[in-house]
C-alpha cells in the first residue's frame, strides 16, 4: 500500500515539475520579448504544438509500455500523401466537397491505423526491437512518400479541405480543441481503465505482467495502434493547414518532438509510468522554448540542438531520481 501511495506521489510531483517549467518558460518568454503575450503569438503557438501534441498523446503509450516509435514522422507524410490522393480523386470524380473530405479524412485514419498495427505486429510478432523496427518503417514510409509524389508535392483540389484548415470556433484554431479532446480521452482509458493499468504494468516489468496473465503482446501492439491512428488524425489536419503535403519536409523531426514532448511530460523512458496530460504540457513546453528561440533570434538551425539537450536533460533528472 505504502508503495503504491509513493509511487502516486512521485507522478504528481513530475507532473507539477512539468507545469513549473512551463510557468517558468513562460515569464521568461514575456521578459524577453513584449510581443510573446500577445494573442495571435499565444494561438500561433497553441496551433503549432497541435500537430506534433496529438502525436506524443499515442508516443505516451508506446514508451509507457516499454517501446519507442521512430517512424512517426514518415508515417505522417506516407499518411498525409494517401489522403490527398484519396481526396483529389474524389474531387475529379464529381463527388460533393464534403463527401470528398470525408473520404480523405476516413482513408488518413485507417491508413494510420493500418501502419500502427504493421509497427506492433513486427515488434510483438516479430520479436525485432522496437528501435530496429521502427527505424525501418521510418525509412520505408519517407521513400514510399516520395515515390508517390515524385519528390514533390500534393496539392488540394478542395477549397474546403483548406477551409477546415484554418477555421477557428470560438477564436481557437480547431487543432486545439482535437488536441485536447483526444487527451481527455486517452487519459481516461490511461488511467481508468484495465487497459491503461496493463500499458503501465507491461512498461513497468513485462514478465511478471506475463505471469499475471496480462497479454504482453496484445497490450503492446495496441499502443502502436493507438500512435499510428494519431499520426493520421495530426497528418490530415497538417494537410487540411497548408492545403497541401510535401512528400519531403511533411513530418521532418516529428518523431523528436513527440518524444521530447513524452519526456518533458515526465513520462519514464524505461517504460512503467507517465501521464497523458504531463505529455500535453510537455508539448506547449516545448512549443514555447521553440517560439522563444525565435523572438530572440536564435537560428532555426540550432532548435534542434535545444531540443536535443532537453531530452537528454529530462531522462538525466529522471536517471537521478530513480
């Protein structure tokens, strides 16, 4: 009992070193520069961690289980590239505009789903690490991507596919309310359901979840489904966004932000333990370092190196306290 209250415990502490971060961030962002709180910069980056938040809500439950995807960000573009195609060919066909979006939006979420559930099988299946894996199905979906689209890009053929895109209900861009939406309900299942009890179980010690008679396998392989039907949902509103995919910048370092996003969060690298919503915050953390590093004018050049060693700093906190 004493074990399980601790451990409680810890999770919310990471959870508050989250959201301490992010205040932190966030005085220091306003301090440096005056237009950090201004509203459209405030939405600006609301609708720029949308895409890559939705992502980490389903890198959560992989690396909670005790796994890592890579591939993400191909995955979006191969996903992103379908879609398109599904979409325009609807359009020349001469179906409604809405029957055609409809279409796209239904073939990028099964065809997430569908190279979610390629991901798991291979691990669970397979018996091939997930790092092997999934870096390559990274390679396979990028080269698939650019085959399609010549090494160009696919253009939208529906004027309300961009619509969609940009509108904003009540003044929020609707990636945010997606976002937010979807972690509600992952973090349900996380937490209140045997899924979610098996997911941490699994991460946490996967043969003694194996003799509690929990299906090491099966609870595995649903957590990259569960990414794969993230990465379609995030990579059709990047398309609905832009109006438009490049087969070869859609999804660039994605696999990095959700990532670091998890980690930020104070989700456990060795598998076991994590939060939805810590992963949520761990996005708009990152979201705001990235704009921070703008308004200063730091080059884009060297985000990758911030990011980079807030990842290693993260799991080296995490190392530290275990």
């Amino acid at each position: 009992m004493s074990a399980t209250l601790a451990f409680f415990q810890r999770l919310e502490k990471e959870r508050y070193a989250a959201f301490a971060a992010l205040a932190i961030l966030s005085i220091a962002s306003a301090l440096l520069s005056p237009f950090f709180l201004q509203w459209q910069n405030l939405l600006n980056i609301v609708r720029q961690v949308s895409y890559t938040g939705i992502i980490a809500l389903g890198m959560t439950y992989v690396i909670v289980s005790g796994g890592i995807d890579l591939s993400v960000g191909s995955m979006a573009a191969f996903v992103g590239c379908l879609a398109m195609l599904v979409l325009n060919a609807a359009s020349d066909a001469g179906l409604q505009q809405g029957t055609a979006v409809s279409a796209a939006v239904a073939c990028a979420v099964l065809a997430g789903l569908a190279c979610g559930l390629a991901n798991g099988l291979l691990v669970t299946k397979g018996r091939i690490a997930p790092f092997i894996v999934t870096l390559g199905t990274m390679a396979l979906f990028r080269s698939l991507s650019l085959y399609m689209a010549n090494a160009g890009e696919f253009r939208s053929a529906s004027s309300l596919f961009g619509e969609l895109g940009s509108s904003a209900p009540l003044g929020i861009p609707l990636p945010a309310f997606i976002l937010l939406g979807l972690a509600a309900a992952l973090a349900f299942v996380f937490k209140r359901t045997r899924y979610g009890r098996y997911t941490r179980a699994v991460g946490s010690n996967s043969r003694v979840a194996r003799y509690s008679a929990i299906n090491v396998d099966t609870t595995r392989l649903a957590a990259y489904t569960v990414t794969g039907l993230m990465v379609g949902v995030s990579a059709v509103m990047i398309a609905m966004r832009f109006n438009s995919v490049g087969s070869s910048t859609l999804g660039v370092n994605y696999e990095l932000d959700a990532i670091a996003a998890v980690i930020i969060g104070g989700t456990s690298m060795s598998g076991g333990r994590g939060t939805v919503w810590g992963t949520v915050v761990g996005a708009i953390t990152l979201g705001v370092i990235n704009n921070m590093l703008n308004m200063v004018g730091i080059s884009p050049y060297l985000q990758g190196t911030v990011k980079g060693l807030v990842i290693i700093g993260a799991v080296f906190i995490q190392r530290q306290r275990q």
